[in-house]
C-alpha cells in the first residue's frame, strides 16, 4: 500500500506579487526550489497563513526572491501574506516509518535560511 506523505516544504515564505492576469500557477525563486527539491510543474499546496486558504496549483521557476501568486491563485493571497508551499509524494508503509522532509526555512528575503 502507498500512502501520500510531505516530500518537500516552504516554510512560511512571503508572497512577493499576486498577478491575476497570468495564466496559472505559483512562481518560486530557483533557489528554493534548489533548496527544497520541488520542480517546475510540479503540483504543490500552498497554505496562506494569513487567510487560512489553500489552494492546489503547479510551480514555475521565478526571479531570486520571488514568490507570486498567478492566475486564479492570486484571488487567494496578496503580497505581503505569508504562506507554506508543500509537495507530497507516495512511499510505501514501510518507507513511510522513517521519512524525513525536506524543509526549508526562509529569512525575511525568502532566501533559504543555511
């Protein structure tokens, strides 16, 4: 049996820019997803502290720093919010038991914390 886990999360990363005119998903700077090990149109969660939202999108890669909210997405947040990205994966039971995520904490640049 597989079971859906946490593979990856940004944690408490502030959104940049909310852009309703663009065609979809949520930017985020090369260097977290370095960090994080989430992918370019990759499906991720993004949880908004600050209006208990979440919605369900792909990445795209974004400028340094960048965090945007684009499309649809952008009726969920606003610059300034803070919000958690996460990814999630499937292990089986037994690679469930010991799996650790990636988590990746941020300074107030969004730049990965080392």
């Amino acid at each position: 049996m597989l079971i859906q886990v946490c593979r990856a999360k940004i944690h408490r990363v502030r959104v940049t820019d909310a852009n309703l005119n663009y065609e979809g998903s949520v930017s985020i700077s090369t260097d977290l997803l370095a960090a994080s090990g989430i992918r370019p149109y990759e499906r991720v969660q993004v949880v908004n502290v600050n209006n208990g939202s979440r919605l369900e999108t792909y990445v795209i890669e974004g400028e340094p720093g960048e965090v945007c909210l684009n499309g649809p997405a952008a009726r969920m947040g606003q610059t300034g919010d803070i919000i958690i990205i996460i990814a999630y994966g499937f292990l089986n039971l037994e690679e469930a038991g010991s799996y650790q995520p990636v988590i990746v904490q941020v300074d107030e640049s969004n730049r990965p914390r080392s």
